[in-house]
C-alpha cells in the first residue's frame, strides 16, 4: 500500500541559512538606501540655497545692489548710533524684523513681509512687542514663529516643524517662546568675534571695522565691488546645527547655566543676524574640540567667546564630506570640508586679491 503524503517543512538549518541570506542582502542594500537619501537631501539642499542665491540677484536687478541684510535693527539706541560711527556711517534704515526680509518678496514669501510691515505700522512698542513675539500661552502664534520650511535643509539637526520652541529658564512653557529657524546664512566675510564695547569706539581703541564681505552692516553691495570675481566669491552657505559641547561651552559665555536655552539652534532664528564668518581660519564643518572637557578660566573672556562665537559662524552641514555655499554669481556648490581654512577665507573677501586655488 503507497505511503500517504506527508508535506515536509523546513529544517532549522533551512531556515537560518534564508535568515543568513536575507540578513546579507540587507545588509547590502541599507548603504545604498542610506546614500540614495543622503544624495537626495544634499540635491534638496543645493536648491534651497539656488532659490536664495536668485532672490538676491532679483533684489540686485530692482535695487541694483545685493540686499542690505544686517541693519542693526536696533539702530535708535545709543550704542548702535555708537556702532554705526565705529563703521563711519550713520543708521539709515530701514528696521528689519530679519535678514531676511529683502529675500521674502523674491522667495514667494511676499505675505510674510506684508505681515512684517503691518507689524512694524504699530505705534505702540509694547503691542508691536506682542505681536512679534506672541504673548504668554499663544507664543507659536507670533510673527517670529512663521515656518520658512523651503530654508531648512533635510539632513540639518532643527525641528521639521521649522519652529524652535526656546525653553527660557525659570519660565513655564507657556511663556516659552517660539521661533522660526533656517539652515543658511550670509557671507559676512572675515568680521571679528564680536562688536567692540561702546568705551573702546569713544575712546579710540577699538579695531578697525571690517566689512569684506558681501553682506554687511547698511551694506549695499555691488557687483563692480566684487573686485575678486563673483565666480570666486561667496555669498551664503549652510550651518551645521549638531553640536553637542555648544551648551557646555555658552553656559560659561553667559555665567548661568541653562540646560535648554543653550542650544546652538537660537543662531539659526531667522529674527537673528544670518551672518557666517571665516576671520578665526577654522575648518568647514568645525566643531568645539572634545579637549574641551573642563570648565574654562571665568577670566578668560575671549577663550571662551572663541569657541562658541566661532561655532555658530562657521560653514557646515550634516552632509558627509563638507557643505554646501552660494556664489555671488549664482551659482551653487558643494564645498569640501578638506579646503584649506585659509582659501575659504579667500572665498569670503569681496576685494582681497586673493589668488584662489580651483575648489572643484
């Protein structure tokens, strides 16, 4: 009599060798799905920074200059009217609410500057204050809130809401306030750390200002004072926002010590000067060295203004390899983090003179 059939199943070897094979082909196909994304955030960011580079040129083409984009918006209090004669000029508007406000018109983001106007019409500077700003336990409905999503690169570290929500210490989160952040600033050239102090600008002490680059204080830039080529000069690029010693070292730079409010992310605020300079010769994608491990001499004021000044300054991105920049003629590239320091701050001059090596 025939033996009935009997359906076989699979042995365990069977099946750890499927497990091997499908565990080798993942393992194959995860870079590749890695680099796929990685290629695709690089390209998404290199358009973002295009459509900045060709808001500036629109702006150049109706103004016949490069946008003013750092006004000093604080430009009635006596210690910028101290500034602004430090750099031989006086303040003559207009206030803006951000850097970007020449871009917005050019970036389809006229509304946003219509609200802006709107805002800044309120006599009132404690309303105008609460309308920027929100007011306690409606914050995100601020005007500094306003997502600008089409500026923040996939592979940056901010929120993809496009809003920080900045945790103030001692505040309870309904007086947190939230602010709309970006991933690209401007060539500020080689400007120093910081503005020097009211006393030293009176007195004659203060350094000679530097205004090198293609964007500056109540700068209006043109191209024939683009002596260095506008193929060879910058005009804005990324900022990396991954820093993990950034809070270590601000909390000595302010003398307190907030676990959320130092937070490299509050420089990528759009409301905030979007300025990138190269003058302290570090590296694309620089980071607070790791050696930097206890805490530095309170005596030490410029140490510690270095680091972090210089951080949040400095071109960078999340993308493997170096970052990408805007040139003054349009252009957009991917910049190595292996260019020497010095040729990157060549790139930053307007009118150096600079013998720039080929970066390509």
């Amino acid at each position: 009599m025939p033996r009935p059939y009997q359906k076989r199943g699979f042995t365990l070897i069977e099946l750890l060798v499927v497990i091997a094979i499908i565990a080798v082909l993942v393992g194959l196909l995860l870079p590749a799905v890695q680099k796929v994304r990685a290629a695709a955030a690089r390209t998404k960011c290199q358009n973002n920074l295009k459509q900045l580079a060709l808001a500036a040129h629109n702006h150049l083409s109706e103004a016949g200059h490069f946008p003013i984009a750092d006004p000093l918006a604080e430009g009635t209090t006596t210690s910028a009217q101290t500034r602004y004669r430090w750099l031989g000029m006086t303040y003559t508007g207009p206030i803006y609410a951000s850097w970007l406000y020449p871009f917005w018109p050019h970036l389809e983001l006229g509304t946003v500057r219509a609200e802006n106007d709107r805002i800044l019409a309120i006599a009132s500077p404690l309303d105008r204050n609460r309308a920027y700003y929100g007011v306690d336990g409606a914050h995100q409905t601020g005007f500094y809130a306003t997502p600008l999503k089409q500026l923040i690169c996939p592979s940056d570290l901010l929120p993809s809401s496009g809003v920080f929500v900045r945790q103030i210490p001692g505040a309870t989160p309904d007086q947190w306030l939230h602010h709309g952040v970006v991933s690209y600033a401007l060539n500020g050239g080689t400007r120093p750390l910081a503005f020097p102090s009211v006393t030293s600008i009176n007195n004659g002490t203060a350094p000679r200002p530097v205004q090198d680059g293609v964007f500056g204080i109540n700068l209006r830039v043109k191209p024939e004072h683009v002596t260095d080529g506008t193929s060879n000069t910058l005009l804005a690029g990324e900022r990396s926002h991954n820093e993990p010693r950034f809070k270590f070292v601000y909390e000595q730079y302010v003398g307190v010590d907030p676990p959320e409010e130092a937070d490299i992310a509050i420089f990528a605020q759009w409301d905030r000067s979007g300025m990138l300079h190269t003058g302290q010769l570090v590296p694309v994608n620089y980071r607070i060295p790791a050696t930097v491990n206890a805490r530095l001499d309170p005596a030490q004021l410029t140490e510690r203004t270095f680091y972090w000044t210089t951080r949040t300054r400095a071109y960078g991105s999340e993308h493997p390899g170096g970052a990408n920049v805007a040139f003054a003629d349009g252009s957009v590239k991917f910049l190595s983090d292996r260019i020497d320091p010095a040729d990157l701050l060549s790139l930053s001059t307007k009118a150096g003179g600079e013998v720039v090596r080929p970066i390509d």
